[in-house]
C-alpha cells in the first residue's frame, strides 16, 4: 500500500479532492460509502467516506504503460 497521508496522488502529484476522476465503484456502508476511484494516472484509490469527511485509506500503482488490456472476452487473442 502506497502512504495515503499527503493528500496528493504520488504518482502524478493529483490533489486527491480534485477532478478529473473516475468513480469505478460505489458501496453504502453502515456509516457511509466506500468509494474506488481511478486517478487520470491510472492508479485506484480506495475512498471512506463519512461524518468525518472524506479519506483516501488505500491506493494502487499505475498500470504498466504497457500493459496489454484486450476487450473482454477476448484477452490473449
């Protein structure tokens, strides 16, 4: 898990409370929502948010730029 304390993607330096962002999933919790977000760099952050606000708790890398991504169905074609 990369540090979540900066507020700041450490990938690409993207303020976390900025857009451009993609919502890939959203789950209501018993105090909120668990939100996975797709930085415009490619990594996925995992997102509470609550009463207390919102905090990013987990983040991934960025794909490999290159990656092989095929259309579903069709990977290894």
């Amino acid at each position: 898990m990369t540090s979540t304390t900066a507020g700041t993607c450490p990938h690409c330096g993207w303020p976390d409370r900025a857009e451009p962002f993609q919502v890939v999933s959203r789950h209501a919790t018993a105090t909120g929502h668990t939100v996975w977000i797709r930085c415009g760099c490619g990594s996925v952050q995992v997102r509470v948010v609550d009463e207390r606000g919102m905090r990013v708790v987990s983040r991934s890398r960025p794909a490999a730029p290159d990656a092989v991504r095929g259309v579903c169905g069709q990977a290894g074609r």
